[in-house]
C-alpha cells in the first residue's frame, strides 16, 4: 500500500505510524501549496495535493491530521477511518500555567481558535504570530531575541515526536476546547478503493472515528473555515453514548458561546448536527461570521 503524506517531520512520523500497523508499506512524501507557503485561504492548501493524487491512483492512502482537513472531501474520497487517538488538549510550552505568565507576557500561537479563548481568559497576554513546524516553534521560544516567555501547541504533535519533556503545562479542555479533529488521525482513500477500506478498518478506533465524526458534522453544520475560532471535543461517556463539547468567540475574546451535549455513539453526526443547530439558536452563526470578519 502506497501511504501519502506531507514532509514535514511530525507528518512523517504520523505516517511511519500508520505504515507499522498496517505493515508492507511504501510512504510517499508529497509537498503541498500550504507547505509552499500558499495564504491561509481554507484548509485545503494542507490536504489538496494530496488528495489529487488519491484520486490519480498515484496513492493508495493519505494520512492527515484530522483538524487540517476541510468539511468537504474532493469528489470520489471518503474517510476509511482512524486509529487510536493522541492526546487532543493544547499545552503550553515555557510555563506551568497561564496563571504563571507576567502581565502583559508575550505568548506564541498563530491559530485564531487558540487566540480568541486566550484573549477570554487573560486580555492582558500579548500574543504574538508564530508560525513553522514543532521543532521550529521552539526554536523561536529558546530564543531569547524572539521575547516569548512561553508558546502554545497541540499535545498530540508534542506525543507523537517524542518532545513531550517539552510541556510546561496542559490548558484544559473544558475551557480551551481543542480544534475539531485534534489529537486524531484521518485515513482518507478513493471510496470505491474496498480493499484499502478494510486494511484500514482493521486497524480504526471506533470511539476515535465517531469522536472524529461528530466533530466534523458540528463545524460543518456552523460552516466553520480556518478563520473560525471553534473548538469541538467529543469524548466516549458510557452507556453508547458521545459527549460533544463546542466553543465559539471572537478573536478579540469579548464575545463567545459553548454547549456540551450527549448523544448516541453509532450516529455521532446526529449529535454535532444538534449542537450545531443549538448554537445556532442562541446566535452562534452571527458570532461566528462577526469573527470570520474580524479576521479579514
């Protein structure tokens, strides 16, 4: 099986991942505009090359990270499923807490999810655009010409590159509500492809698939892009169910919005439909297009 992938190196890693546990794999490094610095338009500039050559039988499967997939697939692709998840929290890097951080401290993050929910909770941080892979981002953080006395990433990344020494401190989900697919890896092959569909679905999660289900529906049923501040964390809750949290604001933290609601696990579209729909109720969708206008 010819597994594609991004370059970089926590890609790769993700990558070798899925190789182990299917066996017999070639991987298949592909650069993407995203990688090429293309602007941060939608997230199909980190997905579409690769999906191109899914659908030109170039690959037979491609591995994202699920958080940078867009809500709607290339025509003829579908999500064949996905394997155990990592940890899905954000964490700092430099210090314990937030509550650690000076007044006024400069702090590292280039997501507007991330930005809008530190601006909520301490309006006092400076946050500053810091942008490249992991190894990259620490780098500017050991810097001391960079002036950043800590920097915000995802955990999982951290896990799966073996840097997790490197945590000062985890930012907990409840409040900091994790991008949608975060901590989870999306296998995405051609749907009418049947034998790469079932190696794959020997080696899925079914908790972390309909985890990852969920939490799609609900950023696409808000219409949600890159410059949406959503968080969306499904978790197992027992008894077949799925706990679905989500967090809307503006970028500037004034203004948000959150519900958490349980559903069953074997329709998880059907719970990030209802929540979608519920926060739409209360005026999310205005929310969010003010936030999408702020970030213009």
């Amino acid at each position: 099986m010819r597994i594609g992938t991004r370059r970089s190196a926590l890609a790769l890693a993700q990558a070798d991942l899925i190789a182990a546990l299917l066996g017999d794999c070639e991987i298949v490094p592909i650069v993407t505009s995203g990688d090429r610095g293309a602007p941060a338009a939608d997230k199909s500039r980190w997905v579409a090359e690769l999906e191109q050559a899914l659908t030109a039988g170039e690959i037979d499967l491609a591995v994202h990270s699920a958080k940078d997939l867009p809500g709607e697939l290339a025509e003829g692709l579908s999500l064949h499923g996905a394997p155990a998840r990592a940890a899905a929290e954000d964490v700092l890097c430099g210090a314990a807490g937030l509550e650690e951080l000076s007044p006024g401290a400069r702090l590292g993050t280039s997501s507007i999810r991330r930005v809008a929910q530190l601006r909520a909770a301490r309006e006092d941080l400076e946050l500053v655009p810091i942008r490249g892979n992991v190894d990259t981002r620490l780098s500017k953080l050991a810097n001391p010409s960079e002036g950043l006395q800590a920097i915000v990433l995802a955990r999982a990344g951290l896990q799966r590159l073996g840097r997790e020494a490197d945590i000062g401190g985890v930012l907990h989900p409840g409040r900091f509500v994790p991008a949608p697919g975060q901590g989870i890896l999306a296998l995405q092959g051609r749907a009418d492809d049947t034998s790469t569909r079932e190696a794959v679905q020997a080696i899925t999660d079914p908790q972390a698939f309909a985890c990852l289900l969920a939490q799609r529906e609900l950023a696409r049923g808000l219409g949600a892009s890159c410059h949406t501040p959503l968080g969306a964390h499904a978790l197992p809750a027992g008894c077949g169910c799925l706990q679905l949290r989500a967090w809307i604001g503006l970028p500037d933290g004034s203004s948000w919005a959150s519900d958490e609601l349980l559903g069953g696990f074997y329709d998880p579209e059907a719970l990030g439909r209802r929540v979608a729909e519920r926060l739409e109720a209360v005026g999310g969708g205005e929310l969010l297009r003010r936030a999408e206008e702020m970030a213009a």
